[in-house]
C-alpha cells in the first residue's frame, strides 16, 4: 500500500483573498454572538425565555465589530453556514436574529464552495506535476452571493418574454443611478432570504415551486454512511486503528468522493486543449497529497476514527466540510472543543498555521491585538505568507 503523507509543500487553489485575516466563526458561535447583541440591545428574553449570553461572547462580539469597522479583519461564511442555519434553527424568528449578526460581520461574503476549490486545488497540482505554466487565472476566494459557495454565479438576468437580454432598456428607462440602486436593492433581499430561509408561511409556496430542503439532509446521510461503513471496517480490523489509519481514510476519501471529479477536470482540460494525460499511482498519491483542504478532511476523518466508540453524526459531515475549507483558506476558526481537537491533534497539519483559539474570550484577544493593514480591500495570493 501506497503512504499517504501531507507533501512538504502544499499546492493551493489560484485565489485572490484580501491581504487582512480572515476569520471562520461555526454556527454555535453565531447563535452567541446572535444572544449578545440582542442582549446588548436592550432585549431581556428570546420568546418565552431569558436570553443567556455564556461568558466571552459580548467580549467577542464587540472585537468583532471593531476589527470589521477598522478592517483589520473580514468574516466570511460558507455554504455549511446557508444550510445550517435552515437545519438548526427551527424557528424562523431565531434564524432572523442568527442571520442579523452574519449578514452584519460578513456584508454576505462567502468563501468558494469545496467542490470548487478542489477542482482548482487539481488543477493547480497538474500544473505543477505536468511543470506547465497555470492552466487557468486566479479567481477571488470570497464572493458576495451565497450562490457562489455552491458553484452558481449571483446576479440578475433581465428577459423578455423571447428570452431577449433586456438590461440595457431597463438601464436607459430607469437611469444609471436608480437602476443601481433597485438592482443593489434587489440582490439584498435575494441574500437576506437565502441566509435566514423562509418563513413558516411560505413554505407550501416554496415547494410548489421546487423548494426541498431535505435534498441537503439526504445527500448528508449518503456521506454519513460511507463514515458508518468505514466505522465498521475498521471495527473488523483494530490493528488498523493502531496503524496506517491515515492512509487508509486517505484512499477511500479521494476514491469515494473525488475521483469522479478529477476524471471530469481532465476531460475539461482536454476539451481546453491542455496537458491531460493519466497519471502513475506513485504521481497520484502526490498530487492529492499535496492538496490542503483535502488533506485537513482526511486528518479530522482519521481523528475521528481512531476512537472506535465514537458514535458519527450528521454534524460531523458538516463540520469537516465547512473546516475543510476554513482552516486550510483563512487564518483564524472558533470551532467546537470536539472539531478542535481534531485539528489541533493532527500533527500533520500544523504547518497550515491557521490560529484555534480555545474560546470566544481568546478568539476577541487575538482580534483586537490584528494590526491595522493599509490598503485592506486589495486582492493578493493565497496563502498569505505570516511570521510567527
């Protein structure tokens, strides 16, 4: 069997991001953060009850208003952040709250969805493999549509019956600045109602006309099941446990759920008239070795497994898709104590630098001790390059 290590050196994804950190706060944390500037408002109680802020979080959000409004710091969500808030948040009211304090620190910024980024994190390792000139130019990491974290562009197409483009008129008919500003109001409304779902009332509209939220949860339990599988293969086998767990995670990820992909991306390239020839066994395992976010999923996964009592949730799934992503494209997350642990065990993955506060306490010191950066909302590479 083949080793699976992290590569010495990582292959990123060609994207842009601002040169100021970027910080991935879980769900948990955001209902905190909700309870905290509702507290902090004025409100005493959530419906029926008394809204209980746990310590650090009024802390914590206020060193987040200040690194947002001196731009020492941006916030974006992720499309985990969009279906959970929709799983989690049963009541419409709360999701209204929860989704005040992300549409307030995020101005609805949200990273590449993983599909994608994996996709780019391929063809970044081909290019390097192949020793070719970059095969496709840089994207921004961050986009301010919800879409984008699942592959779609945002925006308004304006038809007519025929199908015609008809912008222009409306541009001319309006003017520039109103048709500006309806535009801009318009995309507003589309964002706000993609983060805080629907309401109750809306919902036997919504399905007539294709709305099924439990798409998301069957394609969860699919993943959840591989897991399930894997828990009992390694159940008929300990010593593996004990040994190459790593490696194993390692083939049956890529194999289960990125080798349609990868076989999809040569074909694209072929079709773009590039390199696209197979690979050796020895070249495969150097290419996925080498890609970040692929390599954080299966460091949590063989975390995870290693205890053989661990009983795998649907949350897990979410948790490693979402900190896939954050821990290997921003540079601060407050997770949970369970997913935290995972990263912070995984020995292999340090390099990545990424900073895991243990609490919102820490996580508000660290923010207010950011320094101010001139020119904040420029596009750089990724990985920013840090000391320390």
């Amino acid at each position: 069997m083949l080793r699976a290590p992290v590569a010495e050196e990582l292959v990123w994804a060609g994207v842009t991001r601002p040169p100021v950190p970027l910080v991935y706060f879980d769900l948990n944390h955001y209902i905190q953060l909700a309870k905290a500037s509702r507290s902090a408002a004025g409100h005493a109680t959530e419906g029926n009850r008394p809204i209980a802020v746990l310590p650090g979080y009024s802390d914590l959000l206020d060193a987040a208003r200040r690194a947002k409004a001196e731009g020492r710091a941006r916030f974006p969500l992720s499309g985990v952040h969009f279906m959970e808030v929709a799983h989690a948040v049963p009541s419409p009211r709360q999701r209204g709250h929860v989704a005040d304090i992300m549409e307030e620190l995020s101005d609805f910024s949200y990273l590449l969805g993983r599909p994608f980024l994996v996709q780019m994190e391929i063809a970044a390792g081909l290019d390097r493999i192949y020793n070719s000139p970059a095969s496709y130019s840089p994207m921004p990491l961050l986009h301010s549509s919800a879409l984008w974290a699942f592959g779609q562009r945002g925006g308004f197409r304006f038809v007519d019956e025929a199908g015609n483009d008809i912008e222009p008129q409306l541009r001319k008919e309006l003017g520039d600045e109103a048709y500006d500003n309806r535009l801009a109001e318009m995309n507003y409304i589309r964002e706000r109602k993609l983060l805080e779902g629907p309401q109750d009332r809306e919902i036997a509209d919504l399905r007539k006309r294709g709305y099924a939220p439990e798409i998301y949860a069957t394609g969860t339990q699919s993943r959840l099941d591989f897991e399930l599988e894997t828990s009992t293969i390694l159940d008929g086998n300990p010593a593996w446990r004990r040994g190459r767990l790593r490696d194993l995670i390692f083939g049956r990820d890529v194999a289960h759920d990125w080798m349609t992909l990868f076989v999809l991306h040569l074909k694209q390239r072929e079709n773009d008239g590039l390199r696209h020839d197979l690979l050796e066994p020895a070249g495969m395992v150097n290419l996925w070795a080498a890609m970040p976010q692929v390599q954080v999923a299966i460091s949590m996964k063989a975390h995870y497994h290693r205890d053989p009592s661990r009983v795998w949730r649907s949350n897990d799934i979410a948790d490693i898709d979402a900190l896939s992503v954050a821990y290997a494209y921003c540079d601060a997350l407050l997770t949970d104590r369970q997913a935290r642990a995972a990263l912070v065990g995984s020995r292999e993955l340090r390099s990545f630098g990424a900073h895991l506060p243990a609490n919102a306490r820490e996580m508000a010191q660290w923010l207010d001790d950011l320094p101010i950066i001139p020119n904040p909302d420029d596009q750089v590479l990724h990985p920013l390059r840090r000391s320390g």
